[in-house]
C-alpha cells in the first residue's frame, strides 16, 4: 500500500507543474458575488497559482475511504473516526472555528440520534463578514450485509478535497472569509446541510456563494460538472476563466438546462443554500457503475484526475475570493 502512495505522490508531483492553474485578468467584473463590497480600484492584471498539496490530498482520501471508516454511516463508530480524522486535520493546519468547536451537532430521526457537521473557518483578510462557504458530506452508505460500502467516491473525495483546499487556503490567506463545512447525514435527505441553513453559524446574508463537492474523482471521459449557472448566470464566468487553463473538461448542465438531463439541483447540499439563494456551484461527476455500491473503492479513484479536478476547483474559488482580477 505504501509503495503504491508513494508511486501516486511521484507521479501526482511530476504531473504538478503541468497542473499548475495560472489565470490573467481577463474579464469585467459586472455582479459582485459578495456583496458589493470590492472596490474597482484594484482591479488589474494579477494571478492566482493554484499548487495543492497532491500528497496530503491521496492520503486524506485513503484514510477517508479505509475499511476502518465501515462506510461512515451517521450515528456509527465508523462515521465518528471520520469526524475525528477532519476535526484533528483542522486541528493540525490551524483552522479557526465559528465557536469553542468545530462540531455543530443535529437530531437524526426521532429516537435521540445524533449527526455532526464539522465547521472550520479562516477568516478573510479583507472582507471579513463575507464569507464563500466550501461544503462536502463526510457521511455515506455503512455497511449493508456485511459489505462495506467505502464511498470513496462519494464522497470521501469531496471531503479530503475540501480539507486539502482548507490548507491551501491556510497557505495562501484569502480577501474574504471562507467556512469550510464537512457535512454528515447527506446520504440520509441532505439532513445535515439542511440543519446548518436553519442554525446558520453566520447570518446566510453574508454568504457570498457555496462550492459543493461531491464524487469528484471518477471519470473516465476526463469530465466534470460546474453545475448551478442557470440558476446563477454570473458565476459560468468564473468557471470560463479556469477552463482554458485546466486539463480536466468542465461541462455545465444538470441544473435543467437542457431537457433529457438528470436535474441535480435537490440532488446534494448546495440545494438548502440555493432554497435560500445563495449562489451555489456543484461540481461533480456522472455517476458510475459503482454509484452507491460497495465497489466505490479507493484503488478505482483516478488520482491523477482527482489531482486536476481539485486544483480546478480551487483555482474557481481562488477566484469567487478574488473577483478582482477578473475583469
Ligand atoms: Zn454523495
């Protein structure tokens, strides 16, 4: 296992370069996503490198996505190491909180059990009280007759993605705030992601937007989904001035926009923000003959796609925190 980690994290770093996102200035900001708050005055020429860590990024997944993890099925030992698993990666890159813990507990059913969203913040440097809000469920399917359904697609990669982007972002400090939220009980009717909107640690008037991960490492036609631009036409541009620099294809739909398209609008967690109209973008794959299935394993992630994807999604939201520089 280990030589396979490091054969990955040789060939993720060679390929790194190659992957680095470089974007110029090159589109006029006209619908401000936070609020109104940025000054034209700093618009110009200006660049975000995008370098995420690829070594930490294959290890949260294979840690996330073990069969030590049994599925990660709220309410179970299994979902409680993950939790403590980002909880102590938070811990360790020095992540804020929006309280004494990054814990935000919810009632599950109605025979006393618990789920747990996991909140991390860093603060912006500028625009402290607004805040872009990064989200992945943590939780999936447990184990069902006795076979493990890892969810490492779904969606061990949308949560090692979002805690490799929390260190990114702890690297590279951002203008606005930005809350990190790892949320359980999806699998179970987006409970978690619903709860946080209703107790919104920060008023949902200050979230400028939501990037939802989830099953983003699996694709075998190097394709990925922005979703959510028809509904929210001011953020496709966002994604275009990635576009050109990425070596993964980002597609729009699965938001109705063409007819015959599965609609995953209600589909995953952005859909609670998007209920309260804040912005969201969705990025994820079409499902695989592994969908909820106890195939979706760790060795049948392509890593170096998972690579590019991340560093796409992070060059998006480097972006949404610096709409600056487009111009
Ligand atoms: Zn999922």
């Amino acid at each position: 296992m280990l030589n396979l980690f490091l054969s990955w994290v040789k060939k993720l770093a060679m390929a790194a370069t190659a992957c680095m996102v470089t974007v110029a200035s090159a589109i006029v900001l006209t619908g401000c996503p936070a609020g109104g708050e940025h000054k034209k005055k700093n618009a110009g020429k200006a660049n975000v490198l995008i370098n995420i860590d690829s070594a930490s990024l294959i290890n949260y997944l294979a840690y996330l996505s073990s069969a030590k993890m049994a599925g990660r099925e709220t309410g179970t030992p299994g979902n409680q190491l993950a939790r403590d698993y980002i909880v102590n990666v938070f811990d360790s890159l020095q992540i804020g909180k929006v309280s004494n813990t990054y814990l935000q507990s919810f009632p599950v059913g109605n025979d006393g059990h618990q789920g747990n969203n996991i909140i991390g913040l860093i603060k912006g440097h500028q625009f402290e009280n607004n805040y872009i809000v990064i989200t992945a469920h943590y939780d999936h399917l447990g184990t069902r007759n006795g076979n493990i359904y890892y969810g490492a697609d779904d969606n061990a990669s949308g949560t090692a993605a979002l805690l490799a982007m929390a260190r990114y972002f702890k690297q590279y400090p951002p203008k606005h705030s930005i809350l990190f939220v790892a949320f359980d009980a999806e699998e179970k009717g987006l409970l978690g992601s619903k709860y946080f909107i209703t107790h919104a640690p920060v008023p949902i008037s200050a979230m400028a937007a939501n990037v939802n991960m989830d099953m983003v490492s699996r694709n075998d036609s190097n394709e990925i989904y922005a979703s959510g631009t028809r509904h929210y036409p001011f953020l496709k541009k966002y994604v275009d001035s990635i576009r050109p620099y990425s070596p993964v294809n980002v597609l729009f739909g699965h938001d109705g926009e063409k007819a015959g398209m599965h609609d995953w609008t209600n589909q995953s967690d952005h859909f609670p923000f998007h209920q309260n109209q804040i912005p969201y973008l969705y990025f994820g794959v079409e499902d695989h003959a592994d969908y909820h299935r106890p195939g979706d394993t760790f060795d049948k992630v392509n890593k170096s796609f998972y690579y590019r994807v991340c560093t796409m999604i992070t060059g998006v939201a480097s972006l949404l925190d610096r709409p600056d520089i487009l111009q």
